[in-house]
C-alpha cells in the first residue's frame, strides 16, 4: 500500500475551531433529519385534526380555527423544505470542491472550519454582502426576475418528493408527472436570463441549455414510464410502495428493461441539471460562465443554489423511481400499520421508524450524488453534436424499446410471477458481481502507487 | 377544507391570473407578453387544482408553460425586434377590428353567463380528474377525437422532417 502521512485536524488547529466544526458536521445532518420529520405531522390532516381535537380542544369540523392551523401548518412545511434545500445545497458544494480537489491533485478550500467545512456558509455570506449588478443595456425587470423562475422550479418539485414513509408534502396522485411538469420552470428561467442579459456569452449559453434540456426530457419522460407501468400509479408514494425493501424487491432489478431505464433516466438527468459531461451550456472555456455570466452578489447565488440542490432532486428521483425508495428491509406495510397503533397519534417506534426509512432513503439519494460528482471530475465536456446524438439516436430509440418490452413483460410477470423472482435474483448477482471485480481492479490500481509517498497532512 | 379557505385560494389564484393575462395583450415587448403567458398559464393550474383537475393542470403546464413556449421564445427571440419597430402603429385599421371583435366576445359570454342563471358547483366521486378517470374515459368516450388527434401530431412531425431536410 501507498503510504499515506495523514494529521486530523492539522497540528496546531484551535481546539475551538476543531469543536465548532464537529459540532456543525453532527447537528446540521440531525437538524436535516428532524426538520424532514417535521413536515410529517405539518402535512398529515389526520394528525392536524387530532391535535386540535385533543390539544387545543376544539371540534376540528366546526371550529374556525381549524383553516388557520392548516395554513400555518403549510407555511411551517413550506419553510422546512426550503430550508433543507438550502442546506443541503450548500454542503454539497463544500463536499464538490473537495473532491474535486482530491481528484485534481489539489488540496482545495481548507481554512474556514476544519478541512474547510464551513465553507459554504463564508461563500454565502459574501455572495450576499455582494452588489447586486445589472448590466446597462439588459431588459432589467426580466434579467432580475429570471433567477426566480429558476429557484421555482426546484423547489416545487420538492412537494412531490418522498424522503420517508410518511415523509411527504403532498403525495399527489400526479406525481412524477408534476415534477416533471414543474422542472419545465427552470428552462423558462435559463432562457430569460441568458436573453435579459442582452450579451453573446449568456444567449448562447441559454440557448445551448434550451435545447439540451428540451430534447433530454423526451428520454427522461420514456425511462420513468417504466417503472410507472410496473407499478400501475404515478404518485411517487406509491411507486416505492410497489416496491420492496431487499434489493430483489427494487424495480432496478425485476426487470432487464428498468435496469437499462435507470441508466437512460440517469444520463438524461445528468443532461437536464447541465452537469458535466453535458455543462455545454456553462462551459467556461468557451461561454465565460454561460446565461448566467452576467449575474452578481444574491442573484448568482440563486443560480448556484439551485445547481447543487438539484444534486439531491437527481438522487432522489431515481431513489425513488428505480431503487425502492425508503422501504425498509424486512419491515411489510402491516408492520407500518401495527408499529403505528390504534391512537389518534403514533406510538413513538413508528416515530423511529420513520428516522430509519429517512436514513435509507438518504443514503441511496446520497450514493448517487456521489457518482454524479465523480463522473462532473472524471469524464470531459462533450461536444454539441454528440450531445444532440446521443439523446436522440440511442437514448430515445432505447427509451421507447425498454418501454415497449416492460409492456410484455409485466404480461409474462402476472401470468408466471417466479419469472420476475429468478430475474430479479440473477440481475443483483450479477451486480454484486460486476461490484466486486470494480473493487478489486481499484485495489490493484492503488497497489501499483505502493511506492509513492501520499501526502494528506495538509487537509 | 372548508368553503371560505378555497374562495381564498381562489382569489389567489384568479387575480395574478387576470393581470398577467391582460399583461399579454397590453405588453409592448413581445418577449414580456410571452412572460405574461407563462405565468398566466401557471396560475390557471392552480384554478385546475381547485377543480379537483390535477391531471389536466399538469399537463397544460408541461404542455404550454414547458414546451410550447420555449419554441415560442426561440422565435420572439431570433426575431430580434427593435424599440423603433415595436412602436410603430401599423395595424390600426386591425386593432379596431380586434377591438370590437373581443366586445362582441364579452358580450356573448357575459349574456350567456347571465341567461345560466347563478347554479351550484356538482359534488364529484373520489376519482373525479385523477389519471385513472380521464385515462378511461380517453381510451373509451373520446377515443377517436384523441386518436385523430394524434395523427394530426404525427402529420406535423413528417411535415417538420419534409420542411428540414432538403434530400430524405
């Protein structure tokens, strides 16, 4: 093995400094992980009613205060949801330029917090201290508003999307079909703000992204109808519900179509979050920074803010789509319904469940994060052309026959079930498989620096 | 939810509505009118909601807010009209022809509003507007108009490949 001189925290780091970061790292996780829980009295109209009924002492039907506490209870909902993007975006940039630096060989930001963990929030603090510019010649009402659209987009699709078993804003019957409606609101964005700015740079960075996110959604919208048509609902609850906790149980593996459906699902959201290989519309070598080259101070956060709270929208959508969501192994929807209760609140075991289901679904969501990230560093840009090929001569062509052969498949599914149990068994067998031969050819790939000196004093 | 909470949701929903719909016709800059449908288009989801349409909310806003209005944008845009040529007063003889042709409009709905007579919205079943019901009654009640429909989608797409390619 290589040899690594490695020094936690740095020698001569403030014990001060070393505590406040280590608290951040531990309460900011726990203050994520609760404020998602929140939500689930806040949304549940069941639990609203009993609080008022038993709490506050009212009849929930006849009283007048009953719409005021519905509406303060959204509002509460609202803020909490907002507040986790908000976070969780900023952590990913902090954890993005890391990596990033560990696999260009740098070090990367490192002074504020231990191993610069707090980061994101100097970052946030100056952006906003930051003037506010807007270019002479720009359409001023349209460039200020554009970033507004873009910030609508992401966090409307935040309503639909599940992080719990009963962790939800609203489990819509519509579903994944809202949240691919509401997206749409970013393109809307992009291209007014990279029109409004009335400079080269920012149109063609809009227009690029325009047509790179109109044609990836055709791809997108064909993969998710895969594990829509096996599930036979759109609502995000119960896709994952038709799912189940083991990894045989996923969609990803019950079928050779989905498995190939993820992928396509995957690269087409690569392409609509403008993430490298497909960042062909904020390529800095050609467009400055692309439409929003012209943004400063509070507006150009914004525009950060959505790209890294999308990471965690990417993730959790195919979490939810392909990987069995927040099923808990072991754990059938009559263990839900008994660990519950018969009260009017939930026993306090349903409460830590609902942690556990919080806690898987976070890991999924975060596994997939990192491999978009490693793949932002590893791959280089693609050219337009490829781009455009791509997704229209192999993704959609791809799309519509993973599709039409899910259509059979559920047919051969419901007439003979143990067809979908052996293919489900040989699909994760063949992908523990393909996993062990990854780490050992990683293993083997890190033996051949045995003879280097790894030098990681300076985190 | 009770009956004064959806006239509040309502209303909040309807005035944005309005103004951005006139915004559309008042708006100068077409890339402004073509904001104004955007948005208008978003509030009329929310009235869709309140109507128990979830379905048809979503779709009119992928449809028009998502892709009708970026080629819509695409071409405003590329136009590249200049503040000389927008002011300019050419049309006149057919903005009054538009002028009474929109009070002829009012007038008729307005009348036939009246002539209905005031009535009570119908209760709806639990599946009323989800993608079950409307999917059935597609695929049932209005099966040809949905598929004539289509090949009138798939007419224009051969007709786009026709107009783009010089030799097929």
């Amino acid at each position: 093995m290589a040899q690594f001189s490695f020094a936690f925290p740095k020698p001569g780091t403030k014990k001060l400094l070393v505590g406040a970061t280590l608290g951040a790292a531990l309460a900011i996780p726990a203050l994520l992980a609760g404020l998602l829980v929140f939500l689930v009295p806040m949304v549940n109209k069941p639990l609203l009613d009993a609080f008022i009924r038993e709490k506050l002492g009212h009849v929930p039907a006849t009283w007048v205060g009953t719409q005021w506490v519905y509406a303060a209870a959204l509002f509460l909902a609202g803020i909490a949801m907002f507040t986790f993007a908000a976070i969780t975006g900023g952590i990913f940039s902090w954890y993005e330029r890391r990596v990033a630096a560990r696999i260009q060989s740098r070090i990367g930001p490192n002074r504020v917090g231990v191993a610069g963990f707090l980061q994101w929030i100097a970052d946030a603090v100056k952006l906003l201290f930051k003037e506010d510019l807007v270019p002479g010649e720009a359409d001023a009402m349209l460039f200020r508003a554009a970033p507004y659209f873009v910030v609508a987009g992401m966090t409307l699709v935040l309503v639909a999307l599940p992080a719990g078993q009963a962790i939800v804003v609203a489990d819509l019957d519509v579903g994944i079909f809202y949240i691919l409606a509401v997206t749409s609101f970013i393109v809307v964005g992009i291209l007014l703000s990279g029109w409004s700015s009335n400079s080269k740079w920012s149109l063609f960075g809009a227009i690029r992204a325009t047509a790179q996110v109109v044609s990836y959604e055709v791809p997108a919208g064909l993969a998710i109808l895969v594990p829509v048509l096996m599930a036979g609902t759109l609502s995000t609850q119960g896709l994952i519900r038709a799912q189940g906790g083991w990894p045989w149980e996923w969609f990803f593996f019950r079928n050779p179509a989905a498995a190939v459906a993820f992928f396509i699902l995957f690269i087409s959201q690569l392409a609509e979050g403008n993430r490298t290989p497909f960042d062909l519309a904020e390529a800095e070598s050609e467009l400055v920074a692309g439409y929003f080259s012209e943004y400063s101070g509070f507006r150009f956060a914004l525009y950060f803010l959505v790209e890294w709270a999308n990471l965690w929208i990417i993730g959790a959508v195919a979490t939810t789509l392909f990987l069995g969501g927040w099923q808990i192994p072991g754990v059938s929807a009559q263990t839900w319904a008994s660990v519950r209760g018969a009260g009017s609140f939930p026993a306090f075991g349903w409460w830590a469940l609902q942690f556990v289901s919080l806690g898987i679904f976070a890991v999924k969501t975060l596994f997939l994060v990192n491999v978009v990230i490693w793949i932002r560093w590893t791959l280089p840009r693609i050219r337009i052309d490829q781009m455009m090929n791509l997704c229209w001569k192999y993704l959609v062509p791809a799309g519509f026959a993973a599709m039409l052969f899910t259509l059979v498949w559920q047919m051969v599914a419901t007439w003979a079930p143990i067809v979908e149990k052996i293919t489900a068994l040989v699909v994760f067998a063949a992908t523990v498989w393909v996993t062990w031969r990854f780490l050992q050819q990683t293993r083997k790939n890190v033996s051949l620096i045995a003879h280097e000196r790894v030098d990681l004093s300076n985190w | 939810m009770g009956a004064s909470a959806e006239t509040v949701l309502f209303w909040i929903f309807a005035v944005p509505l309005i103004a951005s719909a006139a915004g559309v016709v008042a708006a100068r800059n077409p890339v402004h009118a073509a904001m104004s449908l955007v948005s208008a288009f978003f509030w009329l989801a929310g009235i869709y909601v309140l109507l128990t349409a979830h379905l048809l909310a979503f779709v009119q806003v992928i449809v028009y807010a998502g892709a009708i209005m970026v080629l819509f944008l695409f071409v405003v845009m590329l136009l590249s009209l200049t503040d000389a040529e927008l002011g300019l007063e050419k049309l006149s003889a057919l903005k009054w022809v538009g002028v009474v042709g929109a009070a002829g409009m009012l007038v008729l709905v307005v009348s036939a509003l009246a002539q209905s007579g005031p009535r009570a919205m119908r209760a709806v079943g639990a599946d009323f507007g989800t993608v079950r019901a409307v999917g059935r009654i597609l695929f049932t009640q209005y099966l040809l108009p949905f598929e004539a429909t289509s090949v009138l989608l798939l007419v224009a797409i051969v007709g786009a490949v026709v107009v783009a390619k010089e030799k097929i």
